[in-house]
C-alpha cells in the first residue's frame, strides 16, 4: 500500500537532516528516507567538525554566502538543540613569504563574503594563540568553531521527528516516476508519492537525480584520510591549525583540528578515487598526513595516534579541473517538483541551516507553509556523567545506579549512558550508532575494554540474538551462528 506524504526528503546527512527539522515547523506531511542505518553515515560523519568563517570560498558564490549565513547563526542553533559547540578560532600559518601573499589575499576575500574580525597576524602573535607551532606568520579568524557532527546530525533528526516529520532508516531510493500529482518512488522496496521531491543524497545525489530523469549531473568522489590522536596530546594545541592554501587540490590542506571531546585529528588528505565507498587508508597517504602534521605542530609522535578514518567529499569538479565549483540548489525546469542539492561538499556543514531556509523558499513560490502552533524548537541531549561535578555524580548515581556502572573507561562513559544510546528516539540499535550517541568505543583501546559489555548488554538486557548485532547497517552483522553467551 502507497504512503503519501507532501514532501519526501532523500539523503539524512547534517543537510537533509536540516531540511526536514525546517520544515517541521509547517503543516506538512514529511518524509526522510536513508539508506543506511542511522543518520550522518556518509560525508556529514566523516569530516574535521569545523564550523567554518567562509572566509575560502569565491565571493558572490552560494558556497560563502550560506556558510556565512551558517556561521553566524551556527551557534544559537547548537544550544537550542543541546549540540557541544566551542568557539575556538583558527589559525593559518605562513612558511614563507608567498604564503603571507596568499594570506592577504584570503584576508580580502573573506571581509568581501562578510567574514567577522579576520586579520593578519606576525610571528609573535602566532606564538602567543599556539606556541607550539612554527611558521613566520599568519591569518587568525576569530569566528571558527568545532562542535560534534554526529551530534548535529542526530539532534535535528530526533527534533524533526518530535515534531512530526516520519524517518525511514535503511530505506535506499531505487525508483522514482513523475505522476500527474508529483512523484511515485520505491524506497526499502515499499512504494511512496509525494507532492516534491528534495534530492539532499549527498555524494549519490547526481544518480537520484538521474532516477528522477534529470540528467547532466556528474560528481567525483575525492577522498580525504584523517588520523586521530589520544587526548594526551591536546596539551599541544587549543585551535584548528591549517597551512596557508594552495591553489589546485581538492581541499584545504592538511590541518590540526582540536576536536569537541579532547583529541586532535590530523587530516584531510586529497584524492581523487573512483568508488564512492571506497573509505580505505592508505600508507602513502597516511604516511604524507603525519610528515605535514609535523611541520605544523612539532611536538607530534606516531605514538599519538590512536586511530584513523575517512571521508570523501562530493565533487563537480573533476581531478583534472579540481578546486570547488559552486552548490547547486534549485528546483528543477525539466522536473517541476524535484528540488536538486548537488556537490554539497565543504562548508555544508555549517551551510546546512541556510541551505533549509533556502529549499523552503523554492517551496513557498509554489504552496503556502503555514506555521504549526506547536512546533518544538529544543531538543534535550543526554547527560554525559563525565562532565558533572562530583556532587552532580553523586545525585545522579543515588537516583539511578546504572550511573554508578563505567562500561566505557577511557571516555568514562556508564551503564546509563549506553542504555540511553540504545533506546535513542530514532530507534537505531548499531554498535556505531550507541558509539556516536554515547561515545563509547572511541577511546585509546578502541573499544577493548567496552565493546563486550555492550554486545552483552544488547544480547542479556535487550533480547537480541546475537546474530543480529551489526556495526552499521544491513551487511555488517558481527556474529555469524551461534555465539557463546
């Protein structure tokens, strides 16, 4: 039996999460289809957590007009929704004298998109913001932050959904068919209509929008290796730290980014691949990562690092052009109803509330979105036990004792916390989707310590088989047969 909704959103990365939290504050029937297992699996997971100025991205362009949008508003929207956010700054740094040039020349782009307090800064004054790193000068920007994506991404969600919008987990779009009425699609196997169509699939979104009969659309993935380092090196650096830009590659360079929970991770590289789920990590370029890390920060061992990842960003440009072309939001003339977001990479993160507002405006020239009385603007997060006062610690154990319990002891995460995890509104129960609601399994020991307690918490206290335990989504069960119990 079909399931009609008004608008059907595809894609639950931080922008299609975006767009379906704005528009549940209308009177719409609202539907977001992921085809994976829980919220921010692709590239809006596996990214450096920078709420970025818009200070490097080309004047006039949608790329710095919404980023700056985002990065002034970016903080007001974490507290409504109770996401960790931290106005940090950042750094670029100067080796020579080109790069103070170039410097100059992003000081000027950036006060040209609108950016806040940019300046250039000389040695002495790099010494003083990080005095650990080297280089003859530098640009400071005072507006850049880190927050938690993860976070970010299951917060609108989760204050999407309580405000009415229905979220389809594993849920992949196979078919789409222009109606009379709209769209008929087939997602999960299950048939769906809709009125519009918002294409936010990210580094799939060329391939949906071809589903939908607009063709033309061609994106490059362009893969980025990341490391991570134990928080014992955070001591070093309190700031994101990157080199001064070169022209051609496909990011930003190689950079030293704090994160929201006390590590530092080194990364992204840049490279061009062919398989957009190819999240390998490479010798060659890990290798290169830690050789430009050192020449930022010194002080850095390979004893350090604790972990690596990556990510791959959604390209219009391809290798032999590389650099950014612009975001593509419109609806489109070939196909009224389908609103296309294409090559959303770098800074949709933090352009990702600016580009809701700017698909609720394609929408309104065609319906009248009329407000909900009721709509929930906060969203409450867990408590995290690690970060309260020992007399809160105390309260909270005396009132249930499961926070007395630590599963997790390298991010001293407990027994309640992981059962929070687990019951999370969005009904997933993944081993990733408990580490990226809780935390737990991304210390020093990689999970050696807790990654069994949770499975037995899931099997003992949860009642599931063993055999349905995954990491991810479907194709990632742990458990083959039977497992001892």
């Amino acid at each position: 039996m079909e399931q009609n909704y008004d608008i059907i959103i595809v894609g639950a990365g931080a922008v299609g999460c975006a767009i379906a939290r704005e528009l549940s504050r209308f009177q719409l029937q609202v539907a977001l289809m992921e085809k994976e297992g829980d919220v921010a699996c692709g590239t809006s997971g596996r990214n450096s957590a920078v709420v970025h100025a818009g200070f490097n991205n080309k004047p006039g362009s949608l790329m710095a007009e919404l980023c700056v949008e985002g990065n002034q508003g970016f903080e007001a929207l974490c507290h409504e929704l109770d996401v960790p956010y931290q106005k940090t700054g950042k750094l670029l740094v100067a080796f020579d004298d080109e790069d103070m040039e170039t410097l100059r020349g992003v000081v000027d782009k950036g006060i040209r998109n609108g950016c806040k307090g940019l300046e250039l800064i000389d040695q002495q004054r790099v010494n003083k913001i990080a005095p650990n790193i080297g280089g003859i000068g530098g640009m400071y920007s005072p507006e850049t932050a880190i927050f938690d994506p993860f976070t970010y991404c299951i917060a609108l969600a989760e204050n999407a959904v309580q405000n009415g919008v229905v979220l389809y987990l594993e849920h992949e779009v196979t078919e789409i068919t222009r109606t009379q009425e709209g769209f008929r699609i087939i997602a999960g196997r299950e048939p769906f209509t809709c009125r519009y169509l918002i294409n936010s699939a990210g580094l799939y979104s060329d391939h949906i929008s071809e589903l939908a009969g607009v063709r033309g659309y061609q994106l490059y993935p362009c893969r980025g290796e990341y490391y991570i380092l134990d928080k014992i090196a955070s001591e070093y650096l309190n700031i994101p730290v990157y080199p001064a830009p070169k022209p051609g590659i496909g990011g930003l360079g190689v950079h030293l980014t704090p994160t929201i929970d006390g590590n530092i991770i080194i990364g992204p590289s840049a490279e061009y691949i062919n398989a957009k789920d190819d999240f390998a990590c490479t010798p060659e370029a890990m290798d290169k990562l830690f050789r430009e890390a050192v020449q930022l920060l010194p002080l850095l061992e390979r004893k350090h690092i604790i972990g690596n990842y990556s990510g791959i960003r959604p390209k219009q440009a391809p290798p032999e052009e590389g650099g950014f072309r612009d975001f593509v939001i419109k609806e489109e003339p070939e196909c009224p109803g389908l609103i296309n977001l294409i090559g959303i990479e770098s800074p949709g993160l933090t352009a990702s509330m600016p580009i809701a507002r700017r698909v609720c405006d394609i929408l309104s020239d065609h319906m009248e979105l009329m407000k909900k009385d009721n709509f929930i603007a906060q969203r409450k997060g867990p408590v995290r036990f690690r970060d309260q006062t020992p007399e809160e610690q105390a309260r909270l154990i005396t009132e249930d004792p499961d926070y007395g319990e630590i599963i997790c002891r390298c991010q001293i995460v407990t027994k309640k916390e992981i059962r929070q995890a687990i019951e999370n509104p969005l009904g997933v129960r993944s081993i990733s989707g408990i580490k990226y609601r809780a935390w737990a399994t991304t210390g020093r020991c990689n999970g050696g310590y807790c990654f069994s307690r949770i499975v037995d918490i899931l099997i003992h206290e949860y009642g599931m088989d063993a055999t349905e335990i995954r990491y991810r989504s479907k194709g990632s069960e742990l458990f083959v047969d039977e497992a001892r119990k």
